[in-house]
C-alpha cells in the first residue's frame, strides 16, 4: 500500500515538473500553411524562453495513417539542411522551417518538436499545396455539317479539384463536356468542350468559360471571348473555306485544260497516222521511170 501511494506521489511530481517545464517555453507556430506547387514553403515557427536564446533539439515529422515519420532534425550544433528542408534562422529563436520546391506529396499534418534548457514543447502544422489554375487556354473547331457546329475548348492544369463553368450572355449553361486527367506531376489537366450550332444569332453571343474551385467555391480564373473575338473566329473560318472553295476550283479548271490539251494532242496524232493508209486507197501506183522512159 504504501510503494502505491510512492509512485502516485512521483508521478504527480514527474508530471507537474513537466507542465512546468513546458510553461517555461513558449512554443508558438502557425497552425495552418498553404504551400504552392514547385515554391518555397515557410512553415512559421518561434519560441520564446527565459535565459535561452537558441535550441538544442528542433524534430519535423510528418504524420501518417500508420504513425509519425522523421523527415527533419537539428541540434544546436548541426544545423544542416536535409533534403528539401533547411532551418531559416540559425542560432536563433525564430526556428521556421522552409520546405523547397514544394511537392502535392507534402502536404498533410506535421508534428514540430522543440526541446531547450528550460524545457520542451511540440506544435501540430497543416499544409496545404495548390497549384493555380492558368488562365484557359480557349481552342476553336468547326465542322461543315448542313448545320455548321462550332466547338470551343478551354484546357488549363492547376490543383486541387476544379471544374469549367460556361456562360453564355451571362447565363450560366450546361450544355458542356467537361474531362479531368492527372498529369505525371500529380497536377489536374481539366478541358471543357461546348458546342454552338451557328446561326444568325451566334456572332452577337458572349462566351465566358470560368474555373471553378470545389474546395475554396470560388471562381479562380476566367476567360472570355467578347463578340469581336468570337466573330473573329467565325469570319476566320468563313474566310478559310471560301479560299478553300476557290483553289479547289482553280485546280479543277487547270486539270479539266490539260486533259482537254492532252485529248487534243492525241486525236491529232491518231488522224495523222490514219491519213496516209485512207489516202493509198484513192492515189493510181506510179510506173518506175525506165518505163515511162520506154513508152
């Protein structure tokens, strides 16, 4: 009964001297960081304890399903980098960390361990990488049908999830098909194909096709195709098959001459080799001259 109540009374010191020891540091990061794609993240971290102005053992780890992976430590003494992440401010009580040319494959939680002369502390982190979306390539194809369709196409590549939103005159359409693939580097390719069928009413039209953030529901970037730019591709494409047109019945009148040219050649040298053996029918045979001679 009574080693119970010794061990009771060491752990209740044990513990009260290690909130104690924690309360002597003041251990403060920034909970929540949004890295990009392929930049430098700052992971913000201080700390502040009494007669201490450096560390003696800073630890990252990185938390996943099946525990906590070491990626990142450094003494007081060995401050090196290690790998893509390197301490910001040697010697000093701004312990930030800086991950380089952030990955998608960084994100998640990470535990940061401070240890000090007056004690000891960790902080939990978030990150979160993006990639933003580039402004939508927009591509135009037309295909002669009786009813002239036009498909425009906008592409762009970022991360996290997003989709293509069209507006037509303002109003938003459905009438899209939207794909998403994943590039090598982990990044989203999203196109967006809307079709028109053209008529009187298509050049007056205002095309808009914007991306749309699931996550942040916000519209990252758009791109929009005013009336002038629109009729730009219309009469482009107008123009193209007319000049299409006209060569093709240039080359067709220049064909229709050469052979008109090569049938011509050919009759006249058919009724040249036909014109001696027709004459050979009506002319009288020639006596040999010491004939003549004799009559």
């Amino acid at each position: 009964m009574g080693s119970y109540h010794t061990i009771s009374l060491l752990y209740v010191i044990f513990y009260a001297s290690t909130l104690n020891a924690q309360k002597l540091v003041n251990f403060d990061c920034e909970d929540l960081v949004t890295g990009i794609f392929n930049e430098d993240t700052k992971l913000q971290c201080t700390f502040n304890a009494s007669n201490v102005n450096t560390f003696e053992l800073i630890e990252l780890s990185k938390c996943e399903k099946d525990g906590e992976t070491l990626i990142f430590n450094a003494t007081e003494r060995d401050q090196e980098a290690q790998g893509r992440i390197k301490l910001l401010h040697p010697h000093s009580q701004d312990i930030s960390l800086v991950i380089q040319k952030t990955q998608l494959s960084d994100g998640g939680e990470y535990q940061y361990y401070l240890e000090t002369t007056s004690g000891h502390s960790n902080q939990y982190i978030t990150l979160k990488v993006k990639a933003p979306y580039s402004l939508p390539k927009v591509t135009k194809y037309t295909k002669s049908t009786p009813m002239r369709i036009t498909r425009l196409t906008c592409e762009t590549t970022g991360y996290p999830q997003a989709q293509f939103h069209w507006f037509v005159n303002g109003n938003l359409t459905s009438e899209s098909h939207n794909s998403t693939v994943e590039t090598p580097q982990g990044l989203l390719k999203i196109t967006s194909t809307l079709q028109i069928k053209e008529g009187a009413s298509t050049l007056e039209g205002n095309y808009t096709c914007a991306v749309w953030n699931v996550e942040d529901r916000v519209y990252e970037v758009t791109n929009n195709l005013s009336n002038s730019v629109l009729g730009h591709f219309l009469n482009r494409d107008h123009k193209s098959e007319e000049k299409n047109e006209i060569v093709l019945i240039v080359v067709l009148v220049i064909t229709g001459a050469i052979l008109l040219v090569i049938a011509s050649l050919v009759m006249f040298k058919f009724r040249r080799t036909r014109l001696p053996a027709d004459r050979r029918q009506f002319e009288i045979p020639m006596m040999p001259s010491d004939q003549q001679a004799d009559v």
